[in-house]
C-alpha cells in the first residue's frame, strides 16, 4: 500500500507526476491556499507534505502529527516554515534552490526596464485611445545605459542581475553581509557599505533574504538617503519594504519610482494606496514564473518529498544539520 501525502496546490505536472507515481497523493485543487484549519486536519494522517510559501508550517503543524517525515516547499525561501523548530523535531525541509536563478534575474531586470522606460503606463496610454500623436515630451523615462545599478544582497541572483546590468553598461554596486573580493573583478561590480550604495545608485535592486533583521530594511529612513530620481526593484520578500514608508516616499517625489513582484502582504488589497500610484508597478509574484523554471522547480520539490518519505537525504535540505541528531522515522 502506498504512503499518504498531501500536496497543498497543483503543481507543474513534470513533477505532480513523481508524486502521484509513488504516494496516495491527496493534491489540493483550488487556486486559494488551503485554510489553517483544512491544512492542519489534511496532514494528520500524512508522512509527507508538499507546500508552498503561502502556507504556514510550525510546530503546532509538526506536532500534530509524529509521523510527518518531510516538508518540501515549493520555493527557494522558506520562511514560511519554522526551521529551528522543524530540525528540534528531526524533520526535514526541502525547497528548489538555483534553478530560478537566471528566470529570476530576466524578471527583474525586465521591471527595471519597464519602470525606466514607463513601458506599461505607455500600454495603457494607448489602450485608453490617448495616443494622437507623436510628442518631445510625451512619456520620457530615464535611461538605463550608463547608469549605477546598486545590488542589496549579492547571492546567486544578485550576481546574475549584475551580468545583464554589464550588457547594458551600467555602473554596478553591490551591498552583502559577506563581501565577495574574489567576484569584484571579473564581474566588474563594486562593494559599497548601505548608505553609499542608496545615495549613488540610479536603480536599486534588492536580493536579500527575508529575516528578522532584514523586515522592512527598506524603510523611511532608507528612502531619505536614496537619489530622488532613484528606482526600487523588489523580487526578493515583500516585507523587506514598509508599504506605508514606500507610498509616503513615492507620493512625496522622494524616489522616483518602484517596480514590485512581492508585496506585504501578498496578494496586495485593492484598497492599498500604492494601486493608486502610476510610478508604482505592481505584479503578481511572478519571477520565477517561467514554463521551465517552474516545471523544474516542481521536479525538485518531488524529489525531496519522495526521499524524505523514503528515508533517504533530500537532494536539496534547508536543514542539513537534522541528519547528525537522527530524522523522524
């Protein structure tokens, strides 16, 4: 008989169809997440669990059910998960690092360009039926060629945006807990402390990781050292920026505008004043969303999910450590 899991959304079917293959896979069918509740009553009498970002794994989660043997997100983050407490009860998580690296970069980089070059506000412009004629002034943006492109976090797809930023000849800084002197050089890129890579940078992208000493890192006082005619790039975790701070520098003329994949909270109400700003571009968490990235993506989360079920190190583990104390069994 095979082992139940349950996975909380439908995946790529490259790798729904490992899962359904070795498990009694029970697959959530709605587009909605699962509520806490449903979640919580689905996973009791699972050994496996295939997540996504928008579900919240704890310990109240973990200990519901001692035989949960492995949770594999379906995302390179994972701070929807508690990981302290998931390696105290020797379980292992699983997430699909690397394969969305250079989707990722493509995606920002594209908002950077869409935001400079006011690409959607001139889709719209037309749609709308204003375009009469050709004008000196009508839409001008800023230019990327030439201009300094600051990095904040400077891990795989920080590094991947500055090789598509040195095609376009751009001035590249970059910020990181950990400085990188071995990348500086042949990549062209520039370490800078924070506050000099917010007052020199045309553009700022942000590439971070979402932890208690990064929530809301781009705040008020950020915004006030940043260029005025500076751009914020977001596809990294949307509470890495306070929305309320964004909005004030955005509707003051502090920055001169935001292109964001990621919001807090995700998805953005309607009622959020940042939809009323034409220099605030807003998608919907898309990056990594291309046919192969995500098809790959789903493969790799299958693949955690079947060794952790079956005993076996998970090809990719957020918690390594877990197999030095022993995993659940």
């Amino acid at each position: 008989m095979k082992e139940k899991v349950f996975v909380s959304r439908l995946i790529p079917d490259e790798g729904l169809a490992l899962v359904l293959e070795a498990f009694d896979a029970e697959v959530w069918q709605d587009e909605l997440p699962p509520p806490r509740p449903v979640l919580l009553e689905k996973i009791q009498d699972k050994v496996g669990l295939l997540s996504l970002l928008t579900d919240k794994i704890d310990a109240e989660l973990m200990d519901l059910n001692p035989q949960l043997r492995v949770v594999s997100n379906y995302a390179v983050g994972f701070d929807n998960i508690d990981i302290p407490a998931a390696t105290a009860r020797g379980l292992p998580i699983g997430n699909t690092p690397g394969v969305l690296t250079d989707t990722t970069a493509d995606f920002a980089f594209a908002l950077l360009m869409a935001s400079a070059r006011n690409i959607v506000q001139g889709a719209d412009y037309c749609r709308a039926g204003k375009w009469k004629t050709w004008g000196p002034k009508l839409l001008t943006g800023v230019d990327i060629h030439g201009a300094t492109l600051g990095l904040v976090g400077f891990g795989r797809i920080g590094q991947a945006m500055a090789k598509r930023a040195s095609g376009f000849g751009m001035h590249v800084l970059y910020y990181d807990q950990y400085r990188r002197e071995d990348l500086e050089q042949s990549m062209g890129v520039t370490y800078a402390d924070m506050d000099t890579l917010l007052r020199k940078s045309d553009f700022v992208s942000i590439h971070t990781d979402l932890n208690p000493t990064s929530y809301h890192l781009f705040n008020a006082d950020v915004f006030a050292k940043m260029k005025p005619s500076a751009i914020v790039i977001n596809t990294a975790r949307g509470p890495l920026i306070d929305p309320v701070a964004l909005y004030d520098a955005l509707s003051s003329g502090k920055i001169r505008g935001a292109a964001l994949d990621v919001t807090e909270p995700e998805p953005l109400p309607m009622d959020s004043p940042l939809h009323t700003l034409d220099n605030c571009l807003i998608v919907p968490h898309i990056a990594s969303a291309s046919i192969i990235t995500r098809g790959k993506m789903a493969v790799m989360a299958a693949k955690n999910l079947i060794a952790g079920v079956t005993g076996e190190k998970l090809p990719t583990c957020v918690n390594p450590e877990v197999y030095e104390k022993g995993t659940r069994k």
